[in-house]
C-alpha cells in the first residue's frame, strides 16, 4: 500500500513537471513579454514592429540601420503601455466608446477619409488600430491626471513594482 | 424786599417740588395668584408620616385657584413648602439698577378642611437663590407661622416689612421664595387636614436708580445715500439718548452706545471724513447726542435698517432703528461673469471659473455693469459695443474671438456672449465700454487643444562626433501651437540627415528611435559621426499624422583630430579618410623616384574624418608642420629628403600640392605630417616605393685588406646621382667597359689579375669581379666605367693586400749567419720571412720564430717580431767544434709551400744555415789529455 502512495506521488509531480515545461514552451511561443500575468503576444508585438517599420520606410530611413533599435523601443513602449493598462484595470479607469468617438472626431475632422489614407500609407493601419490607439491616449491621459505626475516618470517608478517577465 | 425773598423763596421750593432729584424710595407689588398653573412652583417636603398630598390646587382659589397640603389619617403630618428658586428682584418689577431694601409679604389662606382638630403652621419665607440663607434681617419670615382656622378666605399680613440684607438687594439678585405649610391631622383614624394658599404678595421697597435715558433715538430724517459714499455732515446720522418723555436726556454714567446696520458691508465712521471706524459711540454723563457717519457699499432693497444699541452705561436704554436706502453707485465697473461663476447683486461673482479649452466657443455667462462694489446699476442700459482685452493671441497669431455688440438691460447684458480663447494660458478677461469701466474678470484657464503638432527645437550647429548641445526638444502643441503640458505621446523620430543617431540619455547613451512626452515634452539626444549642414530632425506622433520638424542644423566637423596625407594618385573623400593606392609620376611611376619631387595634399580631419573646414574648429592658417616621423630616410650618399618649410599654410582644413622630395630608395616609404604647435597627430600616408633614379655612377667596391695570391671579390654597382642601387632596374650597356686596378706586380713579378668587365658581367645591377692581387700593398682601387662615351664610371675604395703565409721555400724565407764561429762565442742567426710572392712578412711574433741547431749550444731566441723586410734574428754558440746545421721552426703562423697555400709539412724553413765551429785561440788543456790531428785555427 505504502509503495503504490509513493508511486502515486511520483506520478502527479512527473506529471506536474511535464505540464510546466510544456506549458511554459507554448507560453513562451505565444508571448514576447508578460507584465503582472498581462501578456503581450508575439503576434501583436509583430504587427507593432511591421507597423513602425513601414513608417520608417515612409519616412526614407534607413530602417536595417535603426531596426533592431526601433524594436527594442516597441517592446519597452509595450510594456510601458502594458503597465497602464494594469494599473487603469486596478483603479477601475475606463474610456467609454463615446470618448474615444469624441476624440477620434476631433483629430481627423470633416477630412476623415484623407487622414485614414494618410495613416494607412505611413503605418499600414486603418481606422480599427486607429481608434484602438485614441483609446490608449486616453486612457494614459486619465491614469497621469490620476496619479497626478508625469506618466512617463511614474512608469520609471512603477516598473519596479511590476513582475515583468520577456521572453 | 422782604416780599421779595418770599418770592424768591416760593420760586425755589416750586422747583424743587417740581423737579424732583433722581433718587428716591418706591415701591412694588408682586403677586403670585396661581390663577392657571403652579406659576413654577414645587414641593419641597421636610416631613410626610400619613397620605400626603400637596401642590397647585386647580378648583379652589381666592377667586380662581391656589397651592395646597394636606394630610390624612390619625395625627400625621404633611410639612414642607412651595418653593420657586428662579426670580430676581427686577422679575418680580424692580427697575434695573434699583436696590431693594426692603419686603413686607401677605398671603390668603383657606383651612379648606379639618376633620379633627389640630394645629397648623404657614408662612412665608424669603431665601438666597441656593435656597439656604435666608436674605431678611430683622426677622426671619416674610410673614411668620400662622394657624388657619377659617374655611373661607383670609388674608394673612400680621408682620411688618423685614429689611433685606445687603447682599441681596441688587435688583438682580435671585431670590428663593418659600410657602411654608406645615399641616397636621387630628387624633382620629378618619381625620384630615387640608390647608390652602393663594395670592402670595410681595411688597417690595426699593431705592431706584438714578434716572438716566430710557432710548436711543436716530433723530435725522431717513437718509438716501450711495453705496460705498461717506454720507459726511450732508446727510449726518445722529443719534440721541432720550428719556421717557423724548427730551434728551444725559446718561447718569458713561454709556456706550453700538450702532450697526443688518447692512453686510456698512461700515461706521465717528468722522465726518469717514477715517476713524467705530461701531462704539461713548456718551459721557455730560452728553446725550452724537453724530454717526456710515459707508456702506451694498445696496439696499430697499433699505437696511441701522440699529443702535447700549452695550454698556447704567441706565436701561431701548434700542433705536432707523431705515435707510443705499443706491448703486455710478457705473463703474463692467463684470464679466464665467462659466462655472454666479453673479450676484452687490456681491459679485461666486464659484469657481470652470477651465476652457483653447479653440472651443464658450458663452460668457453674463456682463453686470456695476458700481465699485458689485451693486448694478440698472440705469445701464441700451446696444453697447464692448472691447475685450487679457487673453492673448494664440502662439500661432489667431487672436480670441468675442461678441463685442451687446445689450444691457437694467445693467446685465442679454446678447449670448460668444467667446473663443486660442492661448492656453490662464489669464483674466476685461471688457470695457469706450474705454471705461473696465474690470478684470476671476482667473480662467484655458486648457491646450487636441494634439496638432510638435515642436521640435534643436539647437544649431552642433559638432560631428559630439552629443549635440544647448536646448534639443520637442514640445507637444495643439492646432495654436499651444504647448499640450500633459501630453503623453510618444513620437518616432526622422531625420533626413547622414549617421543620425537618437539616444535616451544624456551623453547619448542608449540609442533610441522614439521619444516618449513627459509633461508634454521630450529631450532629444542626438549624434553624428557626419559633419553636414541642412539637416533636421522630425518627430511623427506614434500610429498618428501630427509632426514637427526643426529647423536647419549645421554640423560642424569636431577638432582636427589628425592630419591625412593624400599622396600622388589617392583621393580623399570628406567623411572617410584617404582612399587608393599611391601612384607617382616619373620614371619609376607609378613608384615615386629617387630625387625626383612630388606633390601631396593635407587633410585635417576630425575624428570621424571629417574634413576640419568649418566651424568653430576650422583648421586654417599657417601651421607648424613636423615631417619627422616620415618614413623616408637618407639617401646613401645622405642626401636627406626634402620637405616643405614651415610655417605650411591650411584653408579650410587643406594644404594642398606640398612638394616633397624623397632621395633614399626603398620600400615601406611614408609620408607623415604632425602639427607640433596645435598639436595634432599625423596620421602615417599609405606606404609606397622609391625607386633609384636613372644610372648615374657605379659604385666599386671590395674589402680590405685582401691577401696577396687569395682571390676576392669587387663588385660594380649601377647606381643613380645619390647612390641609390639601381638593382633590376639598370640595363648594361653594351661595349668595352674600364676596369683597371692601381695594382703591382709581386716581388718575385707575379702580376694582379683582375680579369675584364664584360656587359654580361651585370646582373640586378652588378657586376662581381674575382681578383687576385700578389703584391703586398695598400691602397690599391678599381676603376670601372661604361662603354664611352658613358660617363658613368665608378672607384673603389682603397684595398689593403697584405702579405701572403709565410712561405718554406728557400727561395723564399732564408736562414743566414756566418760561415764558422769560435766554440763558445755567439753568433748571429739571421731569419728572412716572406710570402710565396716574396712579400716579406712583417711583424710576424719572435716567439713564433724557433731556432734550432746541432749541439752542444746555447741558443737566444729572436727576441723581436720581423720587421718590415720580414726579418729577424737570434743567436747561438757552441761548446763543441763542428759543422752545425741551424734551422728555424715556425709555430703559431701559418707556414705554407710554394704554392702559396698548402701548409708545410715539418713546419720548418727548407732553407737551413750550416755553420763550422772552431776552438777559439786560448784553448787551455788541463790534465793529461791527449791531443791527436788536426791543426787549431786561429792560433
């Protein structure tokens, strides 16, 4: 009886073991970065890394002599985007749809068809990445009022209070 | 005239009745009826021992009702009093100030029932407000014990008025006033006793106060004043102290009278300049009228009412009122009311402005026009054009937008006030009308707009290899140009410049490609390796259009790091440094030649290889150059290499088409130039090769010294003007060529051999010759030289031949001396060294020279090397007569045969020195010694 407990024992930790190792795997596949159990997935870093690419081929930079910098900056600013939306989610701040609307209103105009084209030729993107970017200005705009700071020195301050994990 | 003073007199008393002094004695009533309740009122029981009941009787009364004890059962008591511990003299109608001295008392009593006899006790007392002392002297009871019998109602008021003690006779002391009833019930089981009392009076004597005021009255008219206004002596407010009867009257102490006004801005003056404030007036007890002077700088709806009020004086003094009106003030003051704000009538605004947002029309909540103290003026009326004046223009020129045509109507304006600020700031709003009544509004702030653009601010020029100095920023800004201070964006950056890079920290640490905004900015740091000029830097919001580019930066080159040397054939490109390799013109092209001179250029560079022609660091000028770490080197005949002189002069980082001049030909040749007084470091050119100019001589050489009869080798080097070996380079002509020597022919008549110099005796530019020289001798030279009429033509050096081995060969080295010697006398031996040639052998070692010969002798050694003819000498003598045989061995020196080389066998000379010995003349015999033959030479 005593042999089969141990054996039973044994066989969960194996078991535990090799679940961790592959999970982890497919974790790491699957997210470039995780801040506070907050993942950034490889996909979405990928689509940011093209996306600022083509900017800089708009821009007639010599994008092979920057690339490697310019991605490194897109995984720090991810984080940093990362750890506000941490912190907004704790504090319990949100931006309604209307905001963003609001805002979205506000920058293209009456010349929205010409400002989406623009934006489409620099990034790549269309009016979906574009709301979605509003969304997030707005939303570091209302967690700097909150924590009554600059934003970017509260992240450097904050980044120490967050487990951030890169894989 | 006695008739007279009767009048007099008559006159005196009259006045004397009919003004009476102030003080004197009086009197008054007070009455407890307990009509309708117990008139506060309550038991106090001191002994109860059957049914007791006790208190307000509500029935039953003198004539309404009264307060009462009773007590049942067999010979009980109920005893106690109604006591009321609360009044003061001045309660009970005792004037203010009075002083009571003394109290008579009575009181109404009924013995309403008493079923069996018995006695009873009731009275009235007077005690301190403790209700422990009682305050009478002269007598404890106000009206002392009395036992009632009667059923019906009588009055009680045996005793006299009982004086008060002194420290009780203020009118505002508080005194206790007791109903004692002491009832007590028969000697019978069934017996009761109830005994009541009604209208309990206290006559009360007292001196009363002086007489003094008994108002305050405001005797002018009611005024009508303007708001904010002294009213002066104009419209003066006075006040009087009057009594009763409406004649001013002194107060009978100092008194303070307090005027105010339920005005809440009045303000009171005892001047008629309106300077000294004071709510207070002081009536002294000679005076009973004062002037009151008021601002008030709030309107009144209609009036406010003033009021004046004793606070202190002896006298009982009733307030006076009086109403007055203040009217708005002139126009002068136009207020603007602003969201967030209320406007009020003679207050003004209240609340917080609410903040704008640059760009945004708002409306302005209202325009009051009002006097200096916010009261409107309604007569400010009508279509008014209005000028607004604080906010500023918006950084980008456009100038706030407002409605200048306004309607007023009873001083607040009715026109929607459309409004639109561009500069965020926070700032007032004045708006006037014709110039007047201008007013700045409460502080508005004007928030920026939505992201627009940035500006970016890069401080010019800048230095190549250096983080860039001074203010580098960009600033976000709204569509005005309006710094956005909390943004938080974060911007690309682009630059339409060379080796650009961006960093993150100060010192350009840590490159970057964005920048993120913290309080709506970012500092740049930035570096180039590259100097250029018209470069900017452009920042592009993140996933957004909104952009801003600096103006045009010049980078300078940095600090001439090092000097380049473009030699012949190589370029130099700004930036990069030299390139390509070296090619020089001449015979030896592409390789420089030796003698002939050749241009080169100068480049001060940077560190990154900027050229240095611009800039701060323009390297330009005369310059003290150093060639001395060239690699150049003298010629053989040590001719150095020319360089130019100094100073060397620099436009714009350049010195270009510097004649040099290299004489030595060699590989590995550079060229470097430092500036020693800057100083800044050469940098080495690339190498090249200097190659021999065109044949100029030969150069004839052989060592020395040489031995006769061995060959040895002179060799013929072509040869350019500073000596230089043209090697390979040289091509031989064809034809006789001179070779000759200086040198003779041996003793023995061998003669040099030197054989002839022949075109093909060339090879890379020299010729070797093997010669053979015999005759012992020094300074001996070669002379060779090209086919005429070629000049070049080369001597050797002198050649030293030195003598050759010491030759055996009789013929050679000889052994000499004389022909016979006495027995016991020394003779010389004579050595002659020479070489196979018969060179002699000069200073060949005595002790290399050994002579040798038939005994019996005694030889001396050569004691001295051979001298210049080779020879040297020693001696022998024998003992013995005979033919002797004298040789000489050579040790140590090298002894050849005749052929000059092949060492000899014995080592010894072949030539040998026979030599006979004879007795010598005085030849003693001793003994018997037999002489046979032979004869004695000498004799």
């Amino acid at each position: 009886m005593m042999k089969i407990t141990v054996i039973f024992i044994l066989a969960v930790f194996l078991s535990l073991f090799i679940y961790r190792y592959y999970s982890r795997t497919l974790n790491d596949n699957k997210y470039i970065a995780v801040v506070d159990g907050e993942g950034i997935t490889r996909q979405e870093y990928d689509k940011e890394v093209e996306r600022v690419k083509k900017f800089y081929l708009w821009s007639k930079q010599d994008y092979n002599r920057i690339a490697s910098i310019s991605a490194q900056d897109i995984l720090d600013h991810m984080i940093e985007d990362k750890i506000v939306a941490v912190y907004a989610k704790k504090k319990g701040i949100f931006v309604k749809p209307s905001e963003t609307q609001e805002r979205y209103n506000a920058i293209v105009g009456d010349n929205e068809k010409e400002y989406l084209e623009k934006l489409s030729a620099m990034y790549g993107t269309g009016k979906d990445d574009f709301l979605k970017k509003v969304e997030k200005d707005i939303l570091s705009e209302k967690v700097q009022k909150l924590i009554g700071q600059s934003l970017k020195t509260w992240i450097t301050e904050e980044k120490m209070n967050y487990k951030i994990t890169i894989f | 005239m006695k008739t007279r003073y009767i009048l007099f007199l008559i006159i005196f008393l009259s006045f004397f009745f009919l003004f009476p002094k102030n003080v004197h004695a009086d009197q008054v009533t007070y009455t407890i009826p307990f009509a309708t309740d117990y008139e506060g009122f309550s038991w106090v029981s001191t002994s109860c021992t059957g049914t007791c009941t006790q208190g307000w009787y509500d029935g039953d009364g003198n004539p309404a009702d009264s307060v009462y004890a009773k007590v049942t059962a067999k010979n009980k008591v109920n005893q106690g009093h109604h006591k009321k511990g609360t009044l003061t003299w001045e309660n009970m109608g005792v004037p203010a100030g009075a002083t009571v001295t003394s109290v008579d008392g009575k009181f109404d009593v009924k013995n309403a029932q008493e079923t069996h006899a018995s006695t009873h006790a009731i009275g009235t007392y007077l005690y301190d407000s403790a209700d422990t002392t009682n305050i009478l002297t002269g007598g404890v009871a106000l009206e002392s014990d009395f036992n009632p019998t009667s059923a019906s109602w009588a009055t009680r008021d045996a005793d006299a008025a009982k004086n008060v003690d002194s420290a009780y006779q203020a009118s505002n002391t508080t005194v206790s006033i007791r109903i004692k009833e002491n009832v007590a019930s028969g000697n019978n089981n069934s017996a009761a006793s109830d005994i009541r009392v009604d209208n309990v009076v206290l006559v009360i004597n007292y001196t009363p106060a002086p007489s003094g005021p008994t108002k305050v009255v405001f005797t002018n008219a009611q005024r009508t004043l303007t708001a904010g206004t002294c009213n002066g002596d104009a419209y003066v407010l006075t006040i009087q102290l009057q009594n009763a009867g409406s004649t001013p009257t002194n107060p009978t102490g100092t008194t303070v009278i307090n005027v105010t006004s339920n005005s809440p801005s009045e303000t009171v003056y005892s001047d008629n300049g309106c300077s000294s404030s004071t709510n207070d007036f002081t009536f002294s007890t000679s005076e009973n009228t004062k002037n009151v002077y008021i601002i008030d700088t709030r309107k009144s709806n209609p009036t406010w009412t003033l009021t004046a009020t004793k606070t202190s004086g002896p006298d009982t003094i009733t307030d006076g009122t009086q109403s007055i009106t203040i009217n708005a003030g002139n126009v002068s003051r136009l207020v603007l009311t602003l969201p967030g704000q209320s406007f009020t009538d003679g207050t003004g605004n209240s609340g917080s402005t609410t903040n704008r947002t640059a760009g945004s029309s708002f409306n302005i909540t209202s325009i009051s026009a009002t006097d200096g103290y916010f009261n409107v003026n309604t007569g400010y009326s009508g279509s008014k054009t209005l000028v607004y004046s604080g906010p500023g223009n918006a950084p980008d020129s456009t100038p706030p937008s407002y409605t200048t045509s306004v309607s007023f109507t009873s001083g607040q304006s009715t026109t929607t006030l459309a409004t639109t600020l561009y500069k965020a700031e926070t700032t007032t709003v004045t708006v006037t009308d014709g110039g007047q009544y201008g007013y700045a509004s409460s502080g508005v702030t004007v928030d920026p707009g939505i992201l627009n653009n940035y500006e970016v601010v890069a401080a010019t020029p800048q230095t190549a290899g250096i983080c860039f100095t001074g203010t580098n920023n960009i600033k976000a800004r709204d569509q005005w140009n309006n710094y956005r201070t909390a943004d938080t964006s974060v911007v690309n950056m682009t630059t339409n410049g060379t080796a650009v890079t961006f960093y993150s920290s100060p010192g350009c640490s840590g490159s970057t490609t964005q920048y993120t905004m913290s309080s709506g900015q970012a500092t740049m740091y930035i570096k180039t390796t590259k100097k250029q000029s018209g470069i900017t830097v452009t920042a592009t919001k993140d996933g957004g259009t909104e952009t801003g580019t600096s103006s045009s930066i010049t980078v300078n080159p940095g600090a001439a790091a090092a000097i380049l040397v473009k030699l012949p054939g190589q370029s130099f490109t700004d930036g990069t440094g030299i390139s390509g390799s070296p090619s020089f013109s001449g015979l030896r092209s592409p390789n420089a030649t030796a003698g002939t001179s050749f241009s080169v250029d100068l480049k001060a560079v940077d560190t990154n290889n900027n050229l240095v022609d611009s800039g701060p660091n323009n390297y330009t000028g005369t310059k003290t150059m150093s060639f001395t770490d060239s690699v150049a080197g003298n010629a053989p005949d040590s001719t150095p290499p020319s360089f130019p002189g100094n100073p060397v002069t620099f436009t714009n980082g350049v010195a270009d088409s510097l004649s040099i001049t290299y004489y030595n030909a060699a590989t590995g040749r550079t060229v470097e130039a430092d500036d020693t007084a800057t100083p800044v470091s050469g940098t080495a050119s690339t190498t090249f090769i200097v190659q021999a100019n065109s044949v100029n001589n030969y150069g004839v050489s052989a060592s020395t010294p040489q031995t006769a009869g061995v060959a040895f080798n002179v060799t013929v080097t072509a040869r350019d003007a500073w000596n230089n070996s043209l090697g390979s380079l040289y091509s031989a002509p064809a034809g006789t060529y001179v070779w000759t020597t200086t040198a003779g022919n041996a003793p023995d008549t061998t003669a040099p051999v030197i054989g002839t110099l022949i075109q093909g005796n060339f090879a890379s530019g020299v010729a070797t010759k093997s010669v053979t020289l015999y005759k012992a001798e020094s300074g001996i030279t070669f002379t060779a030289g090209e086919p005429s009429p070629s000049t070049v033509t080369g001597i050797s050096g002198g050649v030293t031949v030195n003598p050759g081995s010491i030759s055996a060969d009789p013929n050679d080295s000889t052994v000499t001396g004389d022909a016979s010697v006495s027995t016991n006398t020394n003779t010389t031996i004579t050595i002659t060294l020479k070489d196979t040639w018969r060179n002699p052998k000069a200073n060949i070692p005595a002790a290399d020279v050994i002579l040798s010969a038939t005994s019996l002798n005694e030889i001396t050694q050569p004691s001295s090397p051979t001298d210049a003819n080779g020879i040297t000498s020693g001696q022998i003598r024998w003992s013995n007569t005979g033919e002797k045989i004298v040789q000489v061995t050579i040790q140590n020196s090298s002894l050849v045969q005749n052929d000059g080389s092949t060492p000899d066998a014995d080592g010894k000379l072949d030539d040998t020195h026979t030599i006979t010995v004879f007795f010598t003349a005085k030849v003693e015999i001793k003994g018997g010694t037999e002489l046979r033959g032979g004869s004695l030479i000498g004799q």
